[in-house]
C-alpha cells in the first residue's frame, strides 16, 4: 500500500485517512522518517528553547505491543532514552515528550511502524505499511 504523507502529519490511502496530529510548544516540526530496522518513528525537529512535542499516534502508523497487550514506547531524543507521558486509547497512543533546547531528533521506537516513510520536502512523502 502507497501511502503520501504531509509536512503536517497527514497519510492519505485509497481506502482512509489517518494523521500524525501534533503540538510542539516551541519549535517545529521538519520531518517523519521510519527505520524497519527499528520499527521507529523518527522526528525531526528544531528547537530554539526548551518544550514538549505532544504527537497523537494512530496504531496503524506505529505501536507498541506484545502478547496481545500495550507494551511501552522507547522515546530517545538525539539518542539518549528519555521519560514520557502516555494516553492510550483503542486507536491511538499519545505522547508527551520534553526535549531541551537544540534537540534535533526524536524517535519513538515500537513493535509496528510505517515502512519507508520519508519526507520528501515540506509538502510530500510516500511510504507503504508494514507490521512486524
């Protein structure tokens, strides 16, 4: 499945739409990537100050489960693991990560993700699905 993606979050498929809703307090937001090798969600962002991304995640974008069950998230900002809150709904898994000034990327590693999705430039990426 071929799915395009926008600089704000949404994936648009023949047969939904899901998006990557976010907030980030100060800063923005410049990319999605995704790792298969992780099964990660990369972002990338900038940050002139200190704040917080909070990013509403559909399951069908990424996840983190095991055994049936919800299992953690590992969020690292520039590689170093980091605490998080979590809400966890049937649909999605939303995330409140704090980072400090000049942080660059974060990525939120799960069981499930997006394969190959790569921002292409501010308005398009593509990607398809995998689950592991």
């Amino acid at each position: 499945m071929v799915l395009i993606v926008t600089s704000s979050g949404e994936i648009n498929t023949e047969n939904q739409n899901m998006k990557i809703e976010y907030e980030i307090t100060s800063g923005s937001v410049n990319s999605f990537t995704s790792d298969t090798n992780t099964t990660s969600l990369i972002i990338n962002i900038t940050t002139p100050e200190d704040g917080s991304l909070k990013a509403i995640l559909p399951r069908n974008i990424i996840d983190s489960i095991y055994n049936k069950d919800n299992d953690i998230f590992y969020i690292l900002i520039d590689g170093e693991e980091i605490d998080f809150e979590e809400t966890i709904t049937k649909d999605f898994r939303t995330l409140e990560i704090p980072y400090t000034k000049g942080s660059q990327l974060v990525e939120i590693i799960g069981t499930s993700s997006i394969d190959n999705l790569e921002t292409i430039d501010t308005d398009l990426a593509l990607a398809t699905m995998i689950s592991t």
